[in-house]
C-alpha cells in the first residue's frame, strides 16, 4: 500500500432514501474503523440538491460512489454497499 496514494471518495444520497443512508453510515464506521491503515477522503453530494454535479458524473440515482485515486476516477459503485462489499473494493484499491 503506497502512503502518498489517496483515495477520494464521492458518496451521492438522497436524505430520502433509506439505502443511501444506510451506505452513509457504513462508509463513515469503515473510515473511522481503518483511519490508520487507508488514506480515504469522502465528499457527500447531496443529489436531490446537487444536480448538476450528479449530471456531469453521470448519476441517475442513490446511492451511488465514485472512487478517485490520486484525482483520477478508477471504479463506480450504484446501490447500497455491505460493509464486507466496501472493504474488499478499498482493499483492491491501495494494493
């Protein structure tokens, strides 16, 4: 795992699904879980407001994460995510 790699992630909810935030909260335990070991930014776009930060990513619904590395867009996740789910993509992602 590469310390100087950072990985961003953007979590698109909806305070009116209750999918996106159980994904929220799950996201945020992993993150605050893992601090010391992953190197992990989040940025929460609300949709319902944001619309065109959803349109220019291509988001047609919640919830949805986008994973940047270094900037770079490198993996989309639609739907609700299991923590199990989530660890396995971040683990694929600082290997």
């Amino acid at each position: 795992m590469s310390q100087k790699s950072e990985c961003t992630i953007m979590l698109f909810y909806s305070n009116f699904n209750r999918q996106s935030l159980k994904t929220r909260v799950a996201i945020h335990e992993f993150i605050e879980i893992h601090r010391h070991r992953f190197k992990i930014r989040t940025k929460e776009v609300n949709y319902d407001i944001e619309k065109n930060l959803s349109q220019k990513y291509g988001v047609m619904g919640t919830p949805a994460m986008l994973f940047l590395k270094n900037g770079i867009l490198i993996r989309r996740h639609l739907g609700e995510i299991t923590p199990k789910e989530f660890k396995s993509i971040i683990e694929g992602i600082y290997k």
